[in-house]
C-alpha cells in the first residue's frame, strides 16, 4: 500500500526540477519574438525518449531465503520512455526596463511520452494507476522582478531546498533508477538514492545580488502535510521557510560552486493537536578543473522522507514521531572530445524510532542505494545521445534485500 502511494506521489512531481537546468532561462531560448515598445516573447524546450530494461530480483534475506511477502517475483521489463527529464515546452516573456526593474514570467508544460496502461489508452490525466494516456503538468507558472536589488520571484518555480543537489546530479539528462516499469510519469535518476525531491510548489522568493560570488535566497513556500507511517499532519497554520546560500567562483585552472540550503515546518494532526515538525539541512560542492568534474553533496534531518521530502509517506513512525534521514551522492565525469564518462554512487537512509524497534522490521525500508555509469555524447548543442548502467540495492531492518539492474539508451534534444 505504502509502495502505491508513493509512485502517484512521485509521479505526479518528480524529474521536472532537472528541467531547470536545461531551460529554466529564456536568456537561452531558440525562438525570441519582439513586441510593441521592448517587449519580447521567447520559447525553450526539450524532448528525451529513453529505451529502458530494467532486471529486479525478488526480495531476499542475507541467507538467500526469499521473502514470502515480496511484492513480486523476479521481474524483467522494457519499456520506451521518459527518463528522468519529461518533456517541456515552455514560454518566456519579459518586458522593457522599467525604472531599473527587469520584469518576466514564465509558463512551462511538462509531457512525458509513454502511456501509463494499456497501449490504446488515450485520456491525459495524472493518475497513472488508472490506465490513462499520457500525462501534461503545468509545473512552472512564475513571475520575477530584477534589479539592482535582486530578484524577487512569486508563483510556482523549484524550492530550494535541495534544488542543487538534484540540479547537479549526473543523471539529469539521463534516466538512472526507474520509478516503475508499468505506468506513465518519469524516472528517479538518483532521487531518493543520495537526495530527496523537494519538488516545485507556489511560493514567494527573494534572492539577494552577487556579492563577491555569495548569494543568499530566502523563500517563503506553500506549506506541505507530514506524512507517516500512522497518517498525515494536515493542520497548517503557517507556511514553509526555505533558505539556500550558494558561492561560486573561479578557480586557477578550473571554476567551484558549492551551497548550503535548509528547511523548516510544522504541522498537527488534526483529532489529536499533536505537533510535528520537518527540519532539513543540505549542501554541496561541485568543482571543474580541465575534463574533471567532481560532486559531493548530502542532506540530513527529521521529518523528510527516504525519497520524497516530506509526504511520502515514511516521514514519521506509527505513532506519528519524527523518522531522521540523510543521504548523500558522489560522482566524477571526464569529458573526452565530444562524450562525457561519469560514475555516481549514491545512498539514502532512515534511521528507526524507538517505537520502529518494537514492530515488524520488515516494515521498515533502511536504504536505498545505487550505482551509475554513464556516457554522455553531444552530437551538437542541441543533441546529446546517452547511454547509462544503474545498479541499485533496497535494504529493509529485517536484513532483506531487493536489487535491480538497469539498462538506459536515450536521446535528448533540447531548443
């Protein structure tokens, strides 16, 4: 049940945060059309198609005794897809400087290709467990103000915590983890295998100018339920605080970025008034030197899920106390002509309560881990072909074990 609730969950939110990276700036639009007195409207995009084979052993115990409560026996599955990305075409407008202040908006819808059931299934919806077509998300619908201020930005954009931490994931442009092999939606990539999704959501953010390469952004956001393993924290009086302090600079052969960002948040239950509160913490670096790209980043705190921060459905025991989470993701690339070669290994864990010890262990997922390598080649700017290798591992506190291996082939074209 709980596995259910978590795939319409992260169905429904994740892959399009990548997105950002590839087309969240109108500065990089294919198409710029002009208006009356400066106006002008630009539009951006991507389409990635993945082939993907995924191999899943059926859940075991260190001895080898197979768990008979396993879901599913050893699975093989191929399916053409999206990865991780979904699709997008986007629309950017911006207007003419008025009194110093640079003003734009932007609208985004996020398809993704395949069918979430049978094959002549035609509806578009977001409930992939129903046997609809394919799915259409508007997911980023913003405005933002520039100047020498800052920026200001109001509407539903990515929150920032852990925004980076996805952002710089190896497997942005690929497909990493599958989410599952049978519905609609998009992949993991390493959600929930070194970080978790924040997801986007409506908001009001400020971010403070360049100074000296440091930026402080402090968001105040939509608030979320807390969700557990006994039910969900839906009473919200308050919204949700995020920060994030980033610096980047340049470095004598190469160039560095790294980032700290956090979370707080409250919610009650709604019978018992009984109070929780989601706190996170996240950073990482990144830094360039020559061919060699190298990533660490993490995440840690209370009330945040093994994969989804916040409602997906582990962020609290069965007497509605705080789980702790923390995770982490490496990886190093090296590009060579027109191809990059990575390898990412990435970990996420969920330490147990007092009252998980007195309950069935197997309940409980301890770790979700995996393994990538990939190969990234830009035919040109705008296309780039993929070929990646995932090997994952779920863990349980009954010393079970489930793992997977994947195969992805794919394209990615972006305007």
């Amino acid at each position: 049940m709980k596995k259910t609730i978590l795939s319409k969950l992260v169905t429904g939110l994740l892959g399009v945060a990548a997105l950002v990276a590839v087309a969240g700036s109108p500065a990089q639009a294919a198409f710029v059309v002009g208006g009356e007195n400066g106006w002008q409207m630009s539009f951006d995009g991507m389409i990635n198609v993945f082939a993907v084979y995924d191999a899943k052993d059926q859940r075991q115990l260190d001895n080898g005794t197979l768990v008979a409560a396993s879901p599913a026996d050893q699975l093989q599955s191929f399916r053409i897809r999206t990865g991780l990305l979904p699709s997008i075409f986007a629309f950017n407008v911006k207007s003419p400087t008025i009194n110093g202040v640079d003003y734009g908006a932007r609208i985004g819808l996020y398809p993704q290709i395949q069918n979430a059931g049978t094959r002549t299934g035609l509806a578009v919806g977001s409930d992939f467990s129903q046997g609809n077509g394919t799915s259409l998300d508007v997911r980023e619908v913003f405005m933002t103000a520039d100047g020498c201020f800052g920026q200001v930005l109001a509407g539903r954009a990515l929150n920032l915590f852990e925004g980076k931490n996805i952002l710089t994931d190896m497997t942005l442009i690929g497909n990493g983890v599958p989410l599952n092999m049978t519905g609609g939606g998009v992949d993991l990539g390493h959600i929930g295998h070194g970080y978790t999704y924040t997801s986007f959501g409506p908001q009001f953010r400020y971010t403070t100018p360049d100074m000296k390469g440091f930026k402080v952004a402090l968001e105040i956001a939509d608030p979320s339920q807390i969700v557990g393993a006994g039910g969900a924290a839906t009473t919200i009086n308050q919204p949700r605080f995020e920060t994030e302090i980033s610096y980047a600079t340049n470095l004598p052969g190469g160039k560095m970025n790294a980032w700290l960002s956090g979370l707080y948040q409250e919610a009650k239950f709604n019978t018992t008034l009984h109070k929780v509160a989601s706190i996170g913490g996240a950073g990482g670096v990144q830094a360039f030197f020559g061919p060699v790209e190298a990533l660490i980043s993490g995440f840690g705190g209370q009330a945040l899920g093994l994969t989804l921060t916040q409602d997906g459905g582990d962020a609290l025991d069965n007497v509605n106390k705080e789980r702790i989470h923390y995770g982490g993701l490496a990886h190093v690339t090296y590009t060579i002509g027109k191809a990059k070669l990575g390898a990412q290994y990435g970990l996420n864990y969920a330490d147990r309560t007092d009252n998980d010890k007195t309950v069935a262990a197997s309940s409980l997922t301890k770790s979700q881990q995996a393994v990538t390598g990939g190969v990234y080649y830009s035919v040109n700017k705008y296309m780039t072909l993929v070929g990646e290798y995932t090997y994952e591992r779920t863990s349980w506190y009954d010393s079970s074990r489930q793992t997977q291996n994947i195969v992805s082939l794919g394209t990615v074209f972006v305007w």
